[in-house]
C-alpha cells in the first residue's frame, strides 16, 4: 500500500491525474483478492496489481484511455467475471469466480488526503482509507473490526474500507533456534517481529537481527506485552512445556488473529487437560493451532518455521475473519 500511495503522490505533485484501482470484492477463485491496488498515471506509468493478466492489461488501457480524455471522471466500480461463457463483464480470464474493482480518479486536489494516507503507513498511526462513488477518504484514529470491510449495495451505492497504520505483527516466544529461523522468514513479509525469552545470554536470541524487539521476560508476566487485534499473531515455543502453558494461558482470552503453539499430541494434550481443569472450555481451546504449523515432516528449525510460516499466511488471507481456514 505505501508504494502505491508513494506513486500517486509523486505524480499528482507533477500534475499528472491518476487512476487508482483496487478490488473491492472478490467471488471464488479470482486471482485479485480483496485489497489488490493498482494506479495508474496520465503519462502511462503504471503500479501495483489487480490479478494479473488480459483483465489488467485491458482494464490499465482502460484508465490511460479515460485520463486522457477531456471531462470529469466520477468514480465507479466495475465487475470483471472470469467464466469464459460470460455474455456480460467478461474479463477474458479463465479462472472462474470474480471481482469487483473500484476506479477512483485522483488529482492535485487530493494531494492532501493521499499525504495523511501515506504518513499514517509510514508512521504507523490508526486511521481507515475508504473509497466510495463520492471518492477518496481517509478517518485518523478509526479502528474496524476488521481490516476490509466492503458494501456493495448498487452500482452506484458503495463503499470499501481499509485499515491502515496497524501492519501485522509476530509476538515470538521462545527466542531458540526456530524463533530465529521464523524471524527471519517474517523479516521479508512486512510483519513487525517481537521476540520474548525468559534466559539471558542465549545465543540464538543475540544473533536474532530480524526482530523488531527482543526481551527477556517472566513467562508468568507476559499478557500486557501482546497488543490485540486483527493484525496480531502469537507464537508460543519457549523452553519447557511448564513456561508454554504459561504463556497460552495468558494469551487465550485475548483478541488475537492466530494463536499456536508448538509441540508433540501427548505435551497439547496434556497442556490442554491442565487448562480445561482450571476453567477453560474446548470452544476456546479449539482456537489454538497446536501441534502448530502444516503436516510437511518437517525435521529442522528451518523446515519447522516454514511450516509455521505457511499455517500463519493460510490465517492471514483467509479472507473471512471467523472462519478457520484448512490447515491441516
């Protein structure tokens, strides 16, 4: 979203009108899900993506064509069906499902509203973009309840909304060999990595130059270290299984995007036993990813946080928040 923004910034400051489209909704297997954002420049410069293909193709020739034509552009949205026997809004894709893409027209006079966009990202400061058929916007400090929220209810009744300044963010504990290796895998994916260990002096933890934040802490005292939200994921892989139980059981009452923790059947079950004795109930238990990660025989720090990797990102995009996606 930042590069984005930085484009439209730099050419609505040359005085070169700008396209930007973004996928408001998605149906079946589209290949532009929800969020996808393109822009496009007066002078042909593009950005950014909306699924790839002879859909984007046509619908980047389609902006050039409308921004340099004489007249008001209003904003509007734009169905593109993948079926191959469409009669109406047939994108030339042959993938099946999808998506509805929202063009909004952006000139200088919405230099201001792109700079609060871009400094909300870039500063990490809460706010909410929205688009609708009255155009571009953007509320400081606004939380939603999620980070997309799309309504559809005419083509000329609409509106998408989207978090900004929250990006996603990894809490870690157990800063061992897997905590490294899985740091250093989020490291390239735009997550803001925090690191906890309760042992000083670990050498694991000091060669960790991925993390954002590294701590040494008393497992019994973690609950007010892990923020909530949609954007949040908790890792549970310290030492001991006496220190894991600690720290779940801190983090299951909480507000959190995904929760998993690492070990054998018999060290969760035995964990989960001690829990549902002091009060926990299964319904809760069962939002817990343990054993965490994908069923790949992974034998290594590095094949284990690859497997701890994936399950995350299968959470992450699964684009219905309460529905646990297949991981397993």
């Amino acid at each position: 979203m930042k590069s984005i923004f930085s484009f439209v910034d730099k050419h609505l400051k040359m005085h070169h009108p700008v396209m930007l489209m973004t996928v408001i909704a998605r149906q079946g297997s589209s290949p532009g899900k929800t969020g996808f954002k393109m822009a496009v420049a007066a002078d042909g410069s593009f950005t950014g993506s909306i699924g790839g293909g002879v859909m984007e193709y046509k619908l980047v020739e389609k902006s050039k064509k409308m921004l340099s034509e004489e007249g008001d552009i209003k904003p509007f949205i734009l169905l593109q069906d993948h079926d191959p026997e469409a009669t109406t809004n047939r994108s030339g894709m042959i993938c099946s499902g999808g998506q509805t893409i929202a063009f909004i027209p952006l000139t200088d006079h919405n230099l201001s509203v792109v700079a609060v966009i871009l400094k909300s990202i870039q500063e990490q400061e809460k706010g909410v973009f929205e688009l609708s058929e009255k155009g571009l916007f953007f509320f400081p400090d606004k939380i939603l309840s999620q980070h997309i929220i799309t309504e559809i209810v005419a083509e000329g009744h609409w509106k998408y909304q989207e978090q900004t300044g929250m990006p996603n963010s990894l809490y870690i504990f157990g800063g061992g060999h897997v905590g490294l290796a899985l740091s250093r895998l989020f490291s390239n994916m735009d997550f803001q990595i925090y690191v906890f260990d309760n042992r000083s002096e670990l050498n694991t933890l000091e060669e960790n130059h991925f993390a954002h934040s590294k701590q040494i802490v008393d497992y019994n005292k973690v609950r007010n270290l892990v923020s909530e939200g949609h954007n949040i994921y908790v890792v549970v892989m310290t030492f001991a299984h006496k220190s894991d139980e600690q720290v779940l059981k801190q983090m299951l009452d909480k507000n959190i995007r995904y929760l998993g923790m690492m070990g054998s059947e018999m060290k969760v079950n035995t964990i989960f036993e001690h829990l549902r004795h002091d009060g926990f109930t299964q319904q809760v238990l069962d939002k817990v990813y343990a054993p965490i990660g994908l069923p790949i025989n992974s034998e290594n720090p590095t094949e284990i946080a690859i497997s701890i990797a994936a399950q995350i990102i299968a959470v992450k995009n699964s684009e219905a928040k309460n529905k646990r996606p297949k991981t397993k």
